[in-house]
C-alpha cells in the first residue's frame, strides 16, 4: 500500500529530522513521500530511538549521504516556517548551511575526476568520450540520475575495452614476438593501456632491461660501527686499518681510485685549503672517469671547483650531467654556497653524518659518509666502476635537486625539456631517469609514459614534472598516478608548451597535419590544396596560400620534433602525442589560417602605403628635373629675340608643364599595381643602373653573364623598386662614409643559375648581386637584415631594405646579404629571384 496512517502521520511528523533513514525514505513532504509501509516506517523510529540525534545530526548525516536535495528542502522550509520548527537554531542553520555548501563541491570535485577518469578511458579505447551532460549537476543532487549517467558510460566503455582487448590479443598471437616483448604487451592490454600496446606490437620489438638501472647495485647502508668522526672512520682504510673488522670488509676494501679519495680525504679533514680541494676534486673526477684537475676558488668560507666525469651517455641530458661539470662547494657545515653560484650545484661537507638545514634550493649536499658509500666494494659479482660509480653518485644528488619545490626544474631547464634521445632507447633513458629521481616503474608505467610524451623533450618535461612534485608513495610510480594527470588540463598544457613559440603560418601548416593527414604521408603541396577545405572565402584563401609557405615550414616542424620526415614528405606522429596535437587541430588550424590572413592584409596594406611613398619619391624627383628645365627653357626665352625661337620655347614650356599633371602619380602607382608578367630582367637591370647613375651622380658598372632565359614572372614595377632600394642604400652607406665622389663605385653583376639555390631550394634561378665601395655591413648587421629586420646606420639602411627582402619573398625568391666585398671592398648583396 501506498497510503497508510501511520506513513502519512509520520510524513507531517516535524521530529521525523531525528531519524534520517526515516527521512530518506519518507521524502521532503507527503506529496514526494514514497511508498513506505507501516512495519518500515515502525522499523526506521525503533532504529532511531536507539541511536537518537538532534534535527540538526539527523540533517547532517543525511548530508554525509548525499541527500543534498532533501536537506535543501528542509532548509528552505525552516526559512518559511516549516514543519522543522525550532528544532534547528540559528548557529544550527550556519553550520548546515557551511557543511552543504561543503559536501556540494566535494561532490562537484568527485564528478569531475570520474568524468576525467571515464574521458582517458574512452580515449584509450579508442571511442569518442560522452560529455556525460548534466553529470555534475546531478552529482551534486547524488540522485539515480547521476548512478544511471555514470552506469551507462562505464557500460559504453567497457565493452569497447573488452572488444579492444581481444583484437590485440589476438594480433599479438600472430604476430613473431620475444617473449619479453610479449609480456610487455599483454601487461599494456591488462592495464588498459591500448595505445601504448598497439605501438608495441607496431614496432615489433622491446628494449629489454639488461643495461639499465637493475644492472648497477646501489650502495650499501652506512654502518655507524666504522666510527663517529671521520678521522676515527678514515683509520679503518689501507694502508693502515687500526683493527681487522672482517663485517666492515665492503666498505675498506677499495680499488687504486677508491684509495687516492681516501687519501685526499685525510688531507681535507687535517687542512682545508686550496691545494687539498684541487686534489680532492682532481681525485674525485678520476674516480668517476675524468682525469683533469679543475681550477679551485677560495670565497666566503668555502672552496668552489667543479665537478666532472657525471655525463653518461645512457642518461638524460641534464644540466648535472652537463659535460663540462657542474659547480662543487666543499665547506664545513653551516657555510652554504655563495648565492651567486648558480645550480645545480654539489655541496661537499668534509664530514661524517652531517645534516644541514641551510641547504639552499638547488643544493645537493654530499658528505664523507655519503661518499665512502659510493667507494664501498659492490656485492660479489658486480663490478665496480666509474659508470656504476656515476650512477651512484647520481642517486645521491638528484633527489635532493628536485625536491620540492624545484621539481625537474632542479635538474633542466623547463625551456629545453628532457632530451630523452641522448644516447639509449628513450624507454632505457626514461628508466634512468625515474631511478635517478629515486623513483621506481614498472614496464607498463615507463612504456606508456614513452608513449604519451612521444619522448618530446618538452612534453616529457611537462608530463613528469606534474607527476613528481613530491616523492610518490613508496618512491614508485604506478598507473594510478599516471592517470591522476592524464586530463585535459595537462594535455592543454603540453599542446601549449609545444606551440607557445609558432608562427601563425607553422600552426596553420601543423593543424593542416593533424586534421587531413594522419593515415598518409604528405607534402607542401597537399598542404596548400587543404586549404580550401577550412571555411575561409575566397580572396582569403588565395592570400593564405601566398603566404603559407608549406614548403620552409614542414621542415622547420620536423626540426621541432612536431612532424617526422619521410621518404615521401612528412608524416604525423604516431604517439599520444600526436593524437594530443590532433585534439582539435581542425579548430586551431582554421583560427591559425584566418590570423595569417589578417597578417597578410597589414602587409599588403603596408605594402601599398609603402609603394604610394615610393612612387610619390619618384615622382618627385622627376618633378625635380622638369621644373629644373623649365627654369632653363625660361632663361633662354628671355634671352631669344628671334620670335619663332621664342615660340619655340613657349611650346616646350607648354609640353614640361603639362608632363607636372596628376597623371604621373597616377601611373607611377598604377605601375606599381599592375599583374605579374615576363620581365627581361638584363633590360629592367641595365635602364635602372643607369637611371640611378645619372640622378645619384655615382659610378655603376653593369655585367651580363649570359642573357638567354633571364626573365622573372613578376610586376616589374614592384621589382624595379626592390632592386633601386638596394642601389639607393649602396649610394646613401657611401655617402654617410664621406667616399669621394671620384671613389663611389657600385658594381652590379645579373647570371643564371641551376639547381642549388637560396636555403638550398632546388630549381632555375636569376641572381642579381649588387656591390658597392661603402663601409659594408658587420656579421651582427647582416643577420639583422637577414632575419628581416629594419635597422638605421647613420642614415641608411632603414626600412628600405626590409621592403626589398618581402617584396623578392613574395616572388619565391631571398635576398642574402654576403661578407665584404672582394672587389670594392663594401657591402655585397646577392639577390635570387626564380626564373620564369
């Protein structure tokens, strides 16, 4: 029954709060109440009169369940004078309301990890994650409708994860694998680690462990039966041990190079001083493989040398395992390095048992005790050597580096990442790099850590150093803690890492990679066809593929780790971080390809108010020179006499007047704006010599090699103003020089070439160098001007240049700006512009 008298009662029942299973199953008001029958409604009052709460218990334990909706409700009646009364005081009501507000964002915070965790699941399975709509909402309400959410997505995902399962089973059973690579795949599979499975089996073979951080013992404990101080603990060591302790024979039994560190131990621990640090650090780097004796420096109470001999080509490239050292203080205790030294540094303390709490951050401290474990004999049958020494040593420092709250940080520099490709697989240096960090993994954590940061330098930073911003549990990393990270923050933050330093154009060219091309290999040209495809009109498209250049930045992506080079062009990455820069590649190429279309328009706009300047420029100096002979036709028109020769003069006068009108500007801008055709470029080069020769007053020297096919598909008015800025820059550098004008000499000289040509660009080109008998330029000059800078040289050489490089990039072609020049000894430019 759904109604019965003692269930209606009881819904009305202002004490009901006093017994929260009750209230659960009863509802807010009789209107909600469920179906609850006498003997259930008798039993919840039995239950309560043997644990009796207070209203204000009774609601907070229903809020500990997760009946936020019901307590709401509660609340909000009390607020109107509901049947909770009095029952609930004020300060009652405050800490509720507090306890709610709390219990309410915890939820939300659950919601969100298990709406993460189900996404990393579901991608890993290879399915497009549910947004799960209205999930944390519900969450936060905790009713059937958040169970029924989550129910339904972990069904969706598991059965996906089941199917996926058996697939690569079943490959792996076909395929010719060892039986370690078998294992490591079958572990990824049980794991749920898919994609790290699949690039396994893709691979075809696995790096076994046989040189890795298994293969060097660690050192043994410190036993505090050696001594107390270190003189008393240096007695025990040959040559002359005060006592036969055959438990302490692991420890005092040392090779020649183990010997010599002894020995310049007695020395440090009798007088520190320069001489004894030089021999310390000398004796220190033989022990680790490095037989050179660094300069020592004597400041603020200590001694800084330089440690060498930690650079192992099987770790990770490090700043502590920098080949040219890292900084060594050796002090007493209590005399930290000076702060000006930069980390990471090794803080030696010439002393037994020593623990400083003035270590600065970015500060290992190594004392004798420390060491003497390092020296001590391996266990039998391992060999002790500088590697294992290294690696030892190693342990030692790390740890303390990148503690928190350096980080990775302690150890590399977050610009340059982890280079996890310095010599070993990156799967073994990966390895090395957890067990430097005091950190162990197993196969499964270390493989797919391999997978997810495509062992990216950047990306392995980012990922790792979220991972271990304290010691894990245990100092272990599992697939737990992995997962802990994998979510959209992290990967947002990796993608960001990755393309903070490109340019609109090489994070259009990339998103074009991860959007269309991810089954197939693809070059420059598939790439400016794709553009098309992103929504753009089509003037814009146009001006887009102007200025993409595909061609200059696939390889500077692939240079950038962000592609890989293949034989027919380039091809995406096959990791999770490809599939990382594939999140949303469409979005972010389509933004990239708009950005780079607003770009071009400012060029071109600049552009056009730069060549409006210039063809005002020249019709200036034309003007100049008509109104100079008007001046002329009207000197002699004062001295004529002759009447037709004074008619003479008038029409010529008439003709110069009228060549001041409006229409020169006119066209010198029209010419400027005209479409791209064939130009002789031995005409357009020889009319402009001796044009800029007669109006600069200098002397220019002309020379073709070779006439047949020197043309350049261009508009020759924007070509002519390239190659004139040149010269007027040449004629201003040795004007500013104060060159006589007997001695201002350009020597302009056109040719052909094939094959090799700018950047080392294949193809047919033309090349137009320009010399001149100026100062020239410095090395530093010519890479700004290079790079495309403008720049002011007492005079010359400001935008003029600049507009000259875009105006030849924008032919396909390059200026470079080459060492001084051989025959007049000024500046020597050579210009390359692609043959038509």
């Amino acid at each position: 029954m759904t109604t019965e008298p003692l269930t209606k009662i009881l819904a009305d029942w202002p004490g009901r709060w006093r017994y929260p299973a009750l209230a659960k199953a009863l509802g807010a008001a009789p209107a909600s109440a469920r179906s609850v029958g006498d003997a259930d409604a008798a039993r919840c009052v039995l239950q309560g009169i043997a644990d009796p709460v207070s209203a204000v218990d009774g609601l907070e334990r229903l809020i500990a369940d997760g009946e936020f909706r019901l307590v709401d409700e509660v609340l909000t009646g009390r607020s109107e004078g509901g049947p909770v009364g009095e029952q609930v005081t004020d300060d009652g009501l405050r800490r509720l309301q507090e306890r709610l507000a709390e219990a309410r964002s915890a939820a939300r915070a659950d919601a969100e990890r298990e709406q993460a965790m189900l996404a990393e699941r579901a991608r890993r399975a290879g399915l497009d994650p549910d947004p799960l709509p209205g999930l944390v909402e519900h969450a936060q309400l905790r009713g059937p409708d958040a169970r029924e959410l989550l129910d339904r997505e972990r069904t969706r995902i598991a059965a996906a994860e089941k199917k996926l399962a058996g697939e690569l089973t079943q490959r792996l059973r076909a395929a010719a694998t060892t039986e370690a690579h078998s294992a490591a795949v079958q572990a990824c599979i049980k794991a749920g680690e898919f994609p790290t499975a699949r690039r396994l089996l893709e691979e075809g073979r696995i790096d076994t462990d046989g040189g890795g951080p298994s293969s060097v013992p660690r050192p043994p404990l410190w036993n505090p039966m050696m001594g107390r101080s270190l003189e008393e603990i240096l007695l025990h060591y040959p040559p002359h041990p005060s006592q036969d302790r055959p438990h302490l024979a692991r420890f005092v039994d040392v090779d020649a190079a183990g010997l010599e560190v002894v020995e310049a131990l007695r020395h440090l621990s009798a007088h520190l001083d320069e001489p004894t640090v030089g021999t310390f650090a000398t004796a220190l780097g033989r022990l680790l493989g490095e037989d050179v004796r660094p300069l020592v420096t004597a400041r603020d109470g200590g001694f800084l040398t330089t440690l060498l001999g930690l650079d192992d080509a099987r770790l990770p490239g490090l700043q502590v395992t920098d080949r040219t050292g890292v900084p060594l203080w050796v002090a007493a205790p209590g005399t930290p390095p000076p702060a000006d030294v930069r980390g990471p540094v090794v803080w030696f303390v010439p002393a037994a048992g020593t623990t400083d709490t003035r270590r600065p951050p970015g500060t290992a401290v190594l004392d004798a005790t420390g060491l003497l474990c390092v020296l001590a004999r391996p266990p039998q049958g391992a060999q002790g050597s500088p590697p294992s020494r290294r690696v030892n040593l190693l342990r030692a420092i790390v740890p303390q580096l990148i503690a928190p709250p350096a980080g990775l940080a302690g150890i590399t520099d977050a610009t340059v990442g982890i280079d996890l490709k310095s010599g070993a697989s990156p799967r073994e240096t990966l390895t090395w790099l957890l067990d430097l960090c005091g950190i162990a993994a197993d196969a499964v954590v270390v493989d797919t850590l391999e997978y997810e940061t495509g062992a990216h330098p950047l990306a392995a930073w980012v990922l790792l150093n979220r991972l271990l911003p304290e010691p894990p549990p245990e100092h272990s990393l599992t697939l737990a803690q992995l997962d802990a990270v994998r979510n959209r923050e992290t990967r947002d933050l990796v993608r960001a890492e990755l393309t903070a330093s490109l340019e609109a154009r090489e994070r259009a060219v990339l998103g074009i990679a991860y959007t269309l091309h991810q089954d197939a290999p693809f070059g420059a040209g598939d790439v400016l066809a794709d553009v098309s495809l992103f929504g753009l009109a089509d003037e814009d498209i146009e001006r887009a593929v102007q200025n993409l250049a595909p061609e200059t930045v696939l390889p500077r992506l692939a240079e950038l780790a962000l592609l890989k080079e293949h034989p027919d062009g380039y091809v995406t990455l096959p990791s999770g971080l490809g599939e990382l820069l594939a999140d949303g590649a469409e979005a972010r190429a389509e933004g990239a390809l708009r950005e780079l279309v607003e770009q071009a328009n400012d060029a071109h706009a600049r552009m056009m108010a730069t060549l409006t300047e210039q063809a005002l420029t020249q019709v200036g100096h034309r003007s100049d020179n008509i109104v100079m002979g008007i001046m002329e036709l009207l000197s002699g028109l004062e001295d004529a006499t002759d009447p037709d020769a004074k008619a003479e003069y008038v029409e010529r006068i008439r003709e110069n007047v009228a060549r001041l009108g409006g229409d020169q500007h006119r066209n010198a801008l029209k010419d400027l704006q005209r479409p791209p055709e064939d130009c002789d470029l031995e005409d357009l080069v020889r009319r402009l010599a001796r044009r800029v020769e007669w109006q600069e007053g200098v002397t220019i020297s002309f020379q073709c090699d070779g006439s047949e096919g020197l043309t350049v598909h261009a508009i020759r008015a924007r070509l002519e103003l390239a190659l004139e800025n040149l010269l007027i820059n040449a004629v201003q550098a040795m004007q500013q020089a104060q060159i006589p004008a007997d001695h201002q000499e350009i020597a302009v000289r056109l040719r052909g070439a094939e094959r090799n040509g700018p950047d080392g660009r294949h193809g047919f080109w033309n090349i137009v160098e320009i010399e001149d008998a100026g100062p020239g330029l410095t090395a530093a000059e010519r890479e700004r001007l290079q790079r495309g800078e403008a720049f002011s040289k007492n005079g010359s050489g400001g935008t003029g240049v600049k507009d000259s490089r875009e105006i030849v990039r924008r032919l396909g072609g390059a200026i470079e700006f080459l060492p001084r020049s051989a025959t007049l000894s000024g500046a020597h430019v050579r210009v390359w512009v692609p043959r038509s």
